[in-house]
C-alpha cells in the first residue's frame, strides 16, 4: 500500500480543501525516523503535504490592495497589507514528524470475555521541537468493540510534554494486537500535515472459561478403551443388552436366575459395553461462516467456537479423547487426546488460534488440499462433530464425505438467527427453512445434524 | 446448558444497551463558539464603520454557522469571501483603516478556526478531547493577526504625512514579492 493510499482511506488523513485551487507543489521531504528514545515506540513518518487551507491568501491581499488604491482608501490597503501577514504565516515552518514516545497501558491483559478494559495511552513529545497541532487516533485492534470514549486526541505538546487520554474497549474472545496509531501533525498554520506512524506492540489476550457442557450424543464409533458411549457389544456395563447360553467362567452375579428357576437351564446376561470415543471437533471457519444477524452481533463462528468448547469439557470429562481441527484457510489442528494438559491446550487453541480469530483472514481456501489434509490427520476411529453455520453447501458436502469414509458425523448447526429472547418463537422462517435442508442434506448422506439456538449451543434433540 | 445459555443472553441484551453511538465528526464545540465570536466582533466592527458593509459581512457569521453544521469547507469560504467583500464594501463608503483592521483580524480569525475545527471533527470527533488543541490554534492565528495589523498600522501612522496611496501600495506590492519568494 502506497503512502497516497493510506492517506486516502483512513479518516485520519483526510485532507482539507477550499474552493481554491493549488498553486504551487511544494517539495516534500520524506523523512524515515525510528525511534531511538523509547525501545517500544517505532516511528515511520509519512511525507507531508499542503492542506491547501490558505491558498489564494495572497490574491486576497493583492485584491484588497488593489480595491484600495483604486478607491483611494487607505483601510483596504492596509488590511491588504495585513493579510500579507497571514500569507507569510502559512509559509511558516514545515509539519514535522511527531516525536512521541507512546505508552499503553490496559486495565487488565488477559480478561474474561464482555468485560471492560480500560486503556490508558500515554503520548510524550521527546522531540526538541514543539507540536503545535496533534492529532492522535489509536489503532484499537478490529475485534474489539470500544464501548467508552473515542480513542483520538487532539491536542499541543511542548517539548517534554505528554498527554494521557483513555477509552475502554469490551473484551472478545481471542488474542488482540494494537494496530498502528497515526499521530498528525500540522504546521501553526495549518498549511501542512504529516501523518507519523506509530507503533507500540500492545497485546489482550482473551481466553474464555470453557462452558461445561451436559451430555452430548456421541454415535457408535468407539475405540477399545472403557467409557461413557454405549455400544452394540455385550459384556461389562450396566444396561440390559442380551441373554446368551452360560459358559464355564461366567461371573456368578451375572447369571440370570430368575431363568434358571423357570427352565432349568443357565444363561447369562450380557449387559451392553459403554466406551471411550475419539472425536475430533470440526469448527466451520471459513470466511463464509464468518455471518451474523447484525454487524456487531456475534458471529457463528464465534456461536460454534463456544459450542465447540461446551463439547469438549463435556466430551473430555466423559473420558473421550477430543480433538480440534478448523475447515478455513489457516490450519489448526490439535490431535486427539486427554487429560489436564491437553484441556488446556484444547482452552487455548479454542480462544487464540488464528483460524478462528474474531474476523475471517484474507488467505484462499483449498477445499480440496483442505479435505486430503484433514483426513490423513483424522485417526481411524475418531467420529466428527462439525460445527456449522451451514449458511452453504461445502459443510454438508464434506460432512456426508466424511461420513461415507466411515467417521460418523454430527453435524451442529447455531442459529444464529435466532434473536435473544425469540429463542423459543416461531424463529424466521426462511432461515429455518434454510437450516431444514441444511439438515435434510446432510442427512441424506448419513450424517446427523444437530441445530442450535446461539446461546445454547448443544440443546435440542438429534435427529437421525 | 441452558442455564449458560440464559446467561448469555442477559450479556448480549446489555451490550445491545450500552452500544455507543456513531463517531460524532460534528466540529468541537468550542471551535465553533470561538469562531462565531469573532465573525460577530468582526462584523460589528464594519458595522461600526459603513452599515451597508457590516451588512455583508454578517452574511459570513450565517455562512460560518451553516458551513460548521453541515462539515462544509465551502460553505466557509464562502463565509471567508464575504467578509472579505463587506470589508471592500465598507472602505468604499470610506470607512476608516482602525476598524477594517480590526474586522480583517477578527473575520480571519473566525474563518481559520471554523476550518481548524472542521478538520479537527473529522480526524477526531466532537467527543475526543480537543480543547489545547483549539485554543493554541486560536491563540496563534490571533497573535498572526494582531502583530500584522499593530506592524502594518504602525507603518501606516509613521509613514503617513501625506504620503500618496500608490507609494503605499507600491511598497506593499514589494513586501508580496519578498513573501512570494520566501520559499
């Protein structure tokens, strides 16, 4: 991006102009400065340019003089000569670099989501040369929402002079990076402006508590070790799944007596087998799902990344070995596994990886490569919960994919249509329809589809 | 779950509450006062010396006013050129040099901050603290003003005994020169 770019995009290089046109092109000085006083402070300055503010002062004072000796009255003459005054003004000096040292200081660096954090921004003038006029816009990260007070000032710095102002930006979950702030600056005069870029690294990282999630309904697909999903085998457990013929060995207490008494003969009960699953937590990334009811509502990704956390608490207290993976064009992929460490790195992965930050990157997506990849990482075993906005047709697609290569796929859906308190109404329908063929779509392939109202992620009953 | 999903909820229904409105890029406050202050003591000031001039001048404080309400820089030089007209204007019905000087400063004053607070809104807002900025702005626009016309005045009354309007002016013209070539 070229310097004239920035200049016309952001709202803090907008430049002045009057009905006059200009009259001269002045030479621009492009002065590169790195910050040598403050290690944390790193200045780049833009060129600087006329505003344009006080072109054709000087036609104005050759008018007004002009007037006066043809008139001759001596008071336009002189206030002609006055604005000659003003001419010379507009000339006066050039916009220097903003020499600011800059601070950031936030209330608290790893807060809980929807919490307010305050930021306090210290600017100092370490230059040797007064700032006259300064303007400063901070770079609050894009997926914050600032909630109190703007986070611009504009003020004067004398040499050694600083300026503190502050604002409060809600907390997302996530991990945020202060972008960088612009400070302008302008001549007494105003004739000139230069735009320095600073930048302070300033990090919030925000990484939720996972909700603990109820029972989740896993399918059949199970590894060998013991857990919580019932299976189709007999043997240990505590449901009533069959009766066989009685074989030497058989534990006494299983024995099915009431039988005996009958018929004489010895059977034993076989109770069905509950197990451990491995199920690996697909959240839909794409720029695609990146969607929402409002522009600053919540998005799905963000409805499926709480979703997904609730589900893997839940799945990891079962005894179930869980893993994340992302369909999007960053790769993220946390293997399945279990325990203390592995719930943290789970909480981690879920808050701050890149694949599922706040806003959608700008990278291309290769469904294809995408799909091999996944599926040479996917354990043989491991069942897939995917979870979807289902707002097109390449879930569905790669769900019922999945699903023919023998991972049993979940499918959940949030809603994210649904408004707060119309969680239980009648919904909007055409989104609901959507979400039926959403649903009817991938169950033609197998897979199940589970829909969810955001807010409450797993609610709702299967459907097969 | 549910029970979370209720509390989710009371979240997203206060945020709803507390949103904060768009950026108020409207010019601070304290600009536009300032600057309307001066159009009037400006435009009193020609008043003061032909009516019919403090007549057109008063169309800038009008001008001024719209033009910082609608964040227009036109509109403002408008104003700006209107002022400049009532001065001609005044000088033509023979008004004297004190309070044309005094009109130029102040009608100048009032253009450059309006256009300094317009600028200032749109960079920053009308919430941002911009006050020093304003002031100091003001201040030096104001002092610009002040020396100009006490020098230029000054000159006037030194050099004036009887000394022809087109000596004046020709010295003036030499001065325009000397600025042109300043840089």
């Amino acid at each position: 991006m070229t310097a004239a770019d920035r200049e016309r995009t952001d709202p803090a290089a907008v430049v002045d102009s009057g009905d006059e046109t200009a009259d001269e092109d002045a030479a621009d000085a492009n002065t590169e400065a790195a910050g040598e006083d403050s290690p944390s402070t790193e200045r780049r300055a833009r060129r600087a340019f006329d505003t344009e503010r006080w072109v054709g002062i000087t036609g104005v004072a050759l008018a007004l003089v002009g007037v006066g000796v043809v008139l001759r009255q001596p008071g336009t003459v002189l206030v002609g000569a006055a604005a000659v005054g003003y001419g010379l003004y507009a000339r006066l000096g050039e916009a220097e670099e903003a020499t600011l040292a800059v601070t950031r200081e936030l209330s608290d660096r790893t807060p809980e989501p929807g919490d307010e954090v305050t930021v306090s921004v210290r600017a100092r003038n370490v230059g040797e040369e007064p700032c006259v006029d300064l303007r400063i816009v901070d770079g609050v990260p894009p997926g914050l929402e600032a909630v109190e007070g703007p986070a611009r000032v504009a003020t004067a710095l004398r040499p050694g002079a600083e300026v503190t102002f502050s604002y409060a930006v809600r907390a997302s979950r996530g991990e945020h990076e202060w972008e960088t702030m612009r400070a302008v600056t302008r001549t007494p005069a105003g004739a000139r402006e230069r735009v320095t870029e600073i930048e302070t690294p300033t990090r919030l990282t925000c990484t939720p508590e996972l909700a603990a999630g109820s029972e989740l309904p896993l399918r059949g697909l199970t590894t060998v070790s013991h857990g919580r999903v019932p299976t189709d085998i007999g043997g240990a457990g505590v449901e009533f799944y069959a009766t066989r013929e009685y074989r030497r060995g058989d534990p006494l207490k299983r024995v099915d007596w009431n039988r005996r008494a009958r018929t004489g003969e010895l059977a034993t009960l076989e109770l069905r087998e509950e197990r451990a699953a491995t199920v690996v937590l697909l959240i839909d990334a794409r720029e695609a799902a990146y969607v929402a009811t409002e522009p600053d509502a919540d998005t799905a990704v963000e409805a499926s990344v709480e979703a997904a956390g609730a589900a893997f608490t839940a799945l990891l207290t079962g005894g179930d070995r869980v893993g994340i993976a992302t369909i999007g064009a960053h790769d993220c992929w946390l293997p399945p596994g279990a325990g203390t460490d592995h719930a943290v790195r789970g909480r981690e992965t879920l808050a701050t990886d890149p694949a599922l930050a706040p806003t959608p990157s700008d990278e291309q997506f290769y469904r294809t490569l995408w799909f091999r990849q996944f599926r040479r990482r996917l354990p043989g075993d491991a069942q897939v919960l995917v979870f979807s906005p289902l707002v097109d047709d390449y879930p569905t697609s790669a769900a019922r994919q999945l699903n023919a290569y023998g991972h049993l796929v979940t499918v959940l859906s949030p809603d994210v249509t649904a408004t707060a308190t119309g969680a239980n109404g009648a919904g909007d329908s055409a989104t609901t329809e959507n979400d039926c063929r959403g649903d009817d779509r991938a169950t033609a392939g197998g897979a199940r589809t589970t829909r969810a109202r955001s807010g409450t992620p797993c609610r709702g009953n299967p459907r097969r | 779950m549910s029970r979370m999903g209720g509390r989710e909820r009371a979240d997203r229904d206060g945020r709803a509450e507390t949103d904060p409105p768009e950026r108020d890029t409207r010019p601070p406050t304290l600009a536009v006062v300032v600057s309307l202050a001066a159009a009037a003591v400006g435009t009193l000031a020609v008043i003061v010396a032909a009516p019919l001039g403090g007549a057109v001048a008063g169309l800038s404080i009008v001008g001024l006013a719209v033009g910082s309400l609608a964040g227009s820089d036109r509109v403002l030089s408008w104003a700006a050129a209107a002022s400049v007209a009532g001065i001609a204007l005044a000088a033509a019905f023979g008004a004297g040099p004190e309070p044309l000087l005094v009109a130029g400063v102040a009608l100048a004053l009032a253009w450059d901050v309006a256009d300094h607070g317009l600028s200032v809104g749109r960079q920053v807002g009308r919430e941002a603290r911009t006050r020093r900025n304003v002031a100091v702005h003001a201040g030096t626009t104001l002092l610009t003003g002040a020396l100009s016309a006490g020098v230029v005045y000054g000159s006037f009354v030194a050099a004036s005994g009887g000394q022809p309007i087109a000596a004046l002016a020709l010295l003036l013209f030499g001065g325009v020169v000397l600025v042109s070539a300043f840089r």
